[in-house]
C-alpha cells in the first residue's frame, strides 16, 4: 500500500499542481507541505482539509500504515476464503473481466453476462465511495504508461455509473477509437480533454479538441485498484 507521502504525490501530479500551491489550498507552511511529501512526517492533522486540497477521500489518504507498522492484533480476525465461501451480508461480488470486448461507439461491456471470476467488496466501501454494485467491474492494466502508480498486470475497480463529469486528475477508463485506454483526464477550455500518463516521460500528455474529442468515449472512473509488488 503506498504511503501517505506518495498518496500525495499522486495526487499531486494528477493535478499538476506544486508544493507551494498546495500549502495555499491548505493553508500551512510550505515547509510543513515538505515535511509530508518527503515522508518526513507521516501523519497530519490536517487530513480533511489535505483531502480536500487533492480531491481525494480522506479515509483513502488517510489509511497509511505499512505492513511493518501493524501490531499483531490488527491482524486478528483475517480469513481466507475461495470461490466455494458464501457471501456475507456485508459483501458483494464485482465481475473481473479477464478478456473485455467493448461495444462498438459506446464503451459499454458487451460481456454483460461474464460467468468468470468475480472479486469481493465490502458493501460499506463501495457506499462510501458512492460506487452502485450493478455499475462496477474490475479488469487488467496492460502496459507501463501508468507507472508507477498502475504498473503492467495491475487490477482496476471502474465506476461505469461515473461518467457524466469528467474530474480533473481522476483516472477513467475511456474507449479511444476501439482502443481500451487508461488514462487521467483533464478538461480544456473549447470543451476539448487532455489525456495524462503517470509515465510521463516515455507517454507524454495528449490533448484532443472538442471535435476530436467525439472519438474518445468514457466508459468509467477508476474507484479502486490493487498492485502485486515484485519480490
């Protein structure tokens, strides 16, 4: 799980913004905002309004506590399960769509009735995140244009109910020309999109205009994603 130095950082860079105008949206020092990015200071008061100041939820900001750092007893109560364990009221079950075949013009999945693997959710996140249970999938990052952060084999949650308002610095699934694409959108004035990589470097940003933009269908916003790290 990633730091709260490098949550900030990702939110960050999603929202092209500098440490200095971070502190202005927070309204503390410039050397405090250091102190955060640097993981010099791994907790803060300041939470919500940090959250605020990066659009992000504060329990997901919030929540950095690394493995090394978790008492023994904050793992009791941890069970295995497979797909023969029954659900439990508390959970539901998100379709993970190993091949996807979208629709031609509409993003949509036409594999609507996918009999594959599934993934489990507690009910209570995908309220809090506002994420309708008939509306989420899951699938696989292909490709390292969005390293670090969504590495090659990275799973993704998406929101297909999510998409009538693009966010600035959220990351979507969008069917660019028949092409499955994960990318952080930002609006242009004119009403063209700016599609951003988190490797930058080797995917620069791409803007589109309003009329080239008609060629870009959003299928959803990402709302969760899960990485394996390399041993």
């Amino acid at each position: 799980m990633s730091t709260l130095a490098n949550k900030i950082k990702e939110r960050m860079f999603a929202l092209d913004i500098n440490q200095r105008e971070l502190s202005e949206r927070i309204g503390i020092s410039q050397v405090a905002v250091h102190k955060l990015v640097s993981g010099k200071t791994k907790q803060t008061s300041k939470i919500n309004e940090l959250a605020t100041a990066l659009e992000c939820d504060p329990a997901w900001l919030g929540s950095n506590n690394e493995v090394g750092d978790m008492g023994e007893a904050q793992w009791r109560g941890v069970e295995t399960w497979d797909s023969q364990t029954p659900l439990s009221e508390e959970e539901a079950e998100l379709p993970f769509y190993t091949s996807i075949e979208l629709s031609a013009g509409n993003g949509s999945f036409t594999d609507a009735e996918n009999n594959g693997p599934k993934l489990r959710f507690s009910k209570s996140t995908l309220r809090r995140l506002g994420v309708e249970k008939a509306n989420a999938v899951c699938v696989n990052v292909s490709g390292n244009s969005m390293e670090p952060v969504l590495p090659d084999k990275a799973t993704v949650g998406i929101d297909t109910g999510d998409k009538a308002r693009i966010v600035d610095g959220s990351i979507y699934a969008i069917n660019h020309g028949g092409l499955l694409r994960v990318k952080i959108l930002q609006n242009l004035p004119g009403g063209g999109i700016r599609l951003k990589s988190y490797n930058s470097e080797d995917y620069p940003a791409e803007d589109y205009s309003a009329a080239e933009k008609q060629d870009i269908e959003v299928i959803g916003r990402v709302f969760w994603y899960s990485v394996l790290l390399p041993r």
